[in-house]
C-alpha cells in the first residue's frame, strides 16, 4: 500500500508536532451526502485516504492527509436531518436553551455552515431575530421566512464575510469539516474584533462518543477534524475565546461550547469536563485493536444474510449509512439504503453506489434485516416498519 503524502505534520489545532495515527483507510469517497443522480457516477466518485490521528498534547483528531482540493460542495450536497421529528426536537430545544440563557431577541444571528438554514429559520422565529447565513448548501428556497428575516449567503465563510453584522454567531456540525481549525477560530475572533459582548455559540460530534462506540461510520473524509470537550475548549481559549459552558447533548453524541471573545490570552480556568487526554488516549487505543475484528464480525453478519439468500438494507442515507457501506465493502450483500429525507430517494450514494429509497419501498424488497445506522431513532424507525407492515428485524448498530 503506497502510503499518501501528509498534508499537515503538526497539529492544526495546537501546534505540536506529536501527532501519532490510529486509523487508516484508502480510496474513500471525498464526500458522503452529495446526491448522485446515477449509479455510475457513484461508483466513479472522487476518492482520497484517511490517516487519522490523535495529538496527544492537545487530545485533537485530525486526518493528516486531508486534501482540501476535493472538496465540492454545493446545493446538492444533502445534509440536512431536518425531515426526523427526534432531531427536530433537539434542534428546537437547543435553540431555546440559547436564546434563554443568552437573551437573544431581536438581535441579528449570523450562522456560518447554516447548511439548508432550517436552524437559522428556527431561532429568528422562537427569539424575533434577524438571521445572515452562510454555507454554499444554502437554499432560501428550502424556508419559510414569511416577514424576511433571513439572508442567505450561498459561499463558504472566509475572511471577505468579516464584515457582516452579528451579536451572535451560530456554527453548528461545520468545524469538523474545516482542516485548518486554529486558522479558522482565529479568523472568526478577527471578524468579531473589539465587541465583547458577541456570544458565540458551535455544536459538533464528540469525538469521545465515536471512540467509544467503535462509530468508524463517524469517520469519513469530510470530517477531517475530531473534537472532545477538552480539545475543543483548549482551541478556543488559544483562539482567544472565553469557554462560558460545555456540554454534551443529544445522547453524548454532540458537544456544544457556548464561548464570548477575550481580551487577555488562554482566559478562564479549565473547567472539569475538559480534564480528558488520559481517557481519549486508552479511548484511542483500544479503537486501534477492537475495530478490525469488529469489522470482521459486520461483514461477516451480512455476507451470511445473502448467502442464505434474505436482503439487507441500511437505513439512514447521509454519511453514516454512506460511511458504514463504504468501509464494509460488501457488495451487493447491501440490496438498498433507506432514507425519510424525499431529497434523498431515487439518489446513489458516492462511492458503493447504491440507491436510496422511501421507507414505502421496503414493502416489495421484504428486507429480512435493516441495520439503522443511528440507535436514536429506532422508536420512529420501527413505527414505520410496523406502519409499512414491513416484518424485518431492526438491529441498530
Ligand atoms: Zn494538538
């Protein structure tokens, strides 16, 4: 295996040059969620390496051969989870808890990496709030802003948006899609200069969350970047920030870090939650030995479902479900993907190229088994098989 050239050799996020790799991948899809309208060119998709690896100073996950360059994405890139009424619920009390706990009412929200906007269209009608949103996904199609309170900037953020008018800043499942993590917080610092009272507020995958579950469909090349609490509030601290709270949500599988721009360097005392290099590094450790076997047993289980001659499908088309195939590499032991979000359906996925299809469809595949990439829902996801009258067994993974 030739191995690819590093692009970064010291941590983006602290700087230190220890950087050790625990798991590695060739010839992944460059991206997960960006629709494709034909099996071949799913098949055909872009493709690039993971190299992930743990910094030990600052408990940071980068894929240290990230190449920027093959990234692509636009309106058809599909992430929005909007269409489940369990992620819907979050999204709302989370944007409740912000505007409580920050106060935020008639003020001007600005989110960068808003995706399709629906947080954005949430938190300008729960708090009476302007919103500016910026991601190249954007679609103000995809709202419903009746009084227009929402802008839409279709672009990635980059310094040319400093400028912009914000007493919030939004960013949400975006920075681990950002390589250059320092570079990045440093740059929004800049953008919000000398107005102290900018409350800013990220949500994000916990990295300690994937480690511990061996969720290897949680690391896919449009996540190069892997954050703790820990490791998150060190770079915000470095990037001059003061961390006012972080916490894990959504069954610990989200952090967010609620933070305010500060005047002095590496301000505010490390709070507990943030104490965690020694478990992240056993954490490390053990995903190193326990997911090839584990690997193992998955293939096994759905090589021996085909051989018997039953059909398996997976529900959940983003980058979990993508991820999951993807490295699995069963073939067409996978007969299809399942996915609510109708954006989805008739679609392949990059990479193993299958297609995505409505729960409905489940009716004339008869599948014996449906893996649900994401435990959360399985309340919602057996309400429709038995609404369906589907009888498949339901085995989260
Ligand atoms: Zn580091």
């Amino acid at each position: 295996m030739s191995q690819p050239t590093p692009t970064v050799d010291a941590c983006p996020a602290c700087g230190a040059g220890d950087l050790r790799v625990f798991h590695s991948q060739n010839s992944v899809p460059s991206h997960s969620v960006l629709m494709l309208d034909s099996q071949e060119e799913a098949l055909g998709f872009p493709r690039g390496d993971l190299r992930i690896a743990f910094c030990s100073a600052c408990g940071f996950v980068t894929n240290t051969v990230f190449d920027v360059t093959k990234n692509a994405y636009s309106t058809s890139y599909e992430e929005s989870q909007a269409f489940s009424p369990r992620f819907n619920a979050f999204a709302s009390e989370l944007a409740q808890r912000w505007i409580d706990t920050y106060d935020i009412h008639g003020k001007t929200v600005l989110e960068i990496g808003c995706g399709k906007g629906s947080f954005l269209e949430l938190i300008t009608k729960l708090g009476d709030n302007k919103g500016i949103g910026v991601d190249p996904s954007a679609r103000y199609d995809r709202l419903d802003d009746p009084d227009g309170r929402i802008t839409l900037v279709q672009d990635l953020y980059t310094e040319k948006y400093s400028d912009l008018p914000a007493d919030v800043v939004i960013c949400r499942h975006t920075l681990e899609h950002v390589h250059p993590v320092a570079e990045f917080m440093t740059q929004v610092r800049r953008a919000i200069g000398d107005r102290p009272e900018t409350i800013v507020l990220f949500e994000l995958p916990d990295v300690q969350r994937v480690l511990d579950d061996l969720g290897f469909w949680d690391v896919y090349y449009e996540h190069c970047s892997y954050f703790s609490a820990g490791s998150l509030a060190r770079l915000f601290r470095r990037t001059g920030f003061e961390v006012l709270d972080v916490r894990r949500e959504y069954d610990d599988q989200y952090l967010t870090i609620d933070a305010r721009p500060s005047t002095v360097p590496a301000p505010g005392e490390p709070l507990p939650i943030e104490d965690d290099i020694a478990r992240l590094t056993a954490s490390v450790d053990r995903f190193a030995t326990d997911l090839p076997p584990r690997l193992d047993a998955w293939r096994r289980q759905l090589r021996d479902i085909h051989a018997a001659g039953g059909r398996s499908v997976v529900w959940g088309g983003g980058s979990k479900g993508v991820t999951y195939v993807n490295t699995l590499q069963v073939g067409d032991a996978v007969t299809a993907m399942v996915d609510i979000n109708p954006f989805m359906q008739g679609k392949f996925i990059a990479g193993a190229g299958i297609e995505i299809v409505a729960p409905e469809r489940l009716v004339d595949i008869r599948p014996e088994v449906v893996f649900l990439m994401n435990p959360i829902y399985l309340d919602e996801v057996q309400a429709d098989l038995d609404r369906l009258g589907v009888d498949a067994k339901l085995v989260p993974v």
